[in-house]
C-alpha cells in the first residue's frame, strides 16, 4: 500500500506518481504542481480535505456541491 504524502507537505519534493495525492475531480496526480490546492474542513466531528491540481478543478468539484 502506498502511502499519502502531508497535504500541507512542499509538493516540490521528490514525490512519485504513487505517492502524491491525485485530484478528486480529475484524478491525476499531483507532483511538483505549483496550482496544488487542498480544501479542508471539519465535518462530524473529523477532519476531510480534497486535493486539486488546478483552479478550473476545484471550480468544478465546488458547482458540483
């Protein structure tokens, strides 16, 4: 099992394919991309976050909501 790398981690690391997070709209991963964002919040009780590789994904997850 591959493991997650820290989403507040710097993404300009040497970070494989296998290990990045991948976007939750398009599912690339996301390696050395300065346009990463991650969205967080506290729902229940627990901490959920979504990675995006870009601003046109995370428009589009959030017109999805």
């Amino acid at each position: 099992m591959a493991t997650m790398v820290d989403p507040t981690s710097d993404l300009e690391e040497d970070v494989s394919e296998d290990d990045a997070p991948r976007c939750v709209v398009c599912d690339e991963p996301i390696v050395e991309d300065p346009a990463h964002r991650v969205r967080t919040w506290v729902e229940d009780g627990a901490v959920e976050h979504r990675h995006f590789c870009s601003e046109s994904c995370e428009a589009e997850w959030e017109s999805e909501d």
